[in-house]
C-alpha cells in the first residue's frame, strides 16, 4: 500500500461498502491516497484507470482482464473479506441451491 502513495487514485465513494475497508488499509500504514477521482461503480474506476487517470485499489472484477490495466496483489497490510450465505428457515430450496449451498460449505472449510 506503501508504493501507491505517490500515484493519484481512482477511489471508491464515501457511500461504497468498500471504502471504510480500503479506508482502513491506509489507516493501518499512516498514510492516506493523493485522491484524483470518486466513483460508484468498479467498472467505472477501472476505465479511469486504463485511461491513465491514476490507480486504484479495488477487488479483482472480469473486466480489468479486458482493459489494458495490470493488476498486482497487495500483501501489505494483507487483508481478507469475509462473505456470509444466508438463507431463509423453513423455505424450498431447488437441487440447485442446495447443491450450490454444499458447494460453498465444502469449499470454504
């Protein structure tokens, strides 16, 4: 996180589910992004980036594999995303959700 200080960074909105996380991230090394630009939506920061606008820190979505963007894992601070599956009680389940919920079990123990 340290090397993209120097860069001007696409970012997520105040209102993102991502922001307070990625937030957080420079919290943790004391430092905070040269912010060029706020937005919503991934894909749209990711054309700001393969437009040459500056970085960004963002999840690994499909369409950067279409852009001429390159991504680099970040290691420092490492940082995990915990996703939960919710289902309602007492609800018909098709084969296929059931068969998706045993996958998701099997896949994240």
């Amino acid at each position: 996180m340290r090397d993209t200080i120097e860069y001007p960074q696409i970012y997520f909105e105040k209102g993102s589910g991502l922001r307070p996380v990625i937030d957080q991230m420079f919290e943790e090394i004391g430092q905070f992004p040269k912010v060029a630009f706020e937005m919503e939506e991934d894909s749209s920061m990711a054309g700001l980036v393969a437009q040459g606008f500056g970085i960004a820190v963002m999840p690994d979505i499909p369409i950067l594999r279409s852009l001429s963007v390159k991504t680099l894992d970040i290691y420092n601070p490492p940082y995990e995303r915990a996703v939960y599956l919710a289902t309602l009680k007492q609800r018909y389940l098709s084969p296929v959700a059931k068969a998706f919920i045993r996958f998701v079990i099997e896949e994240t123990a």
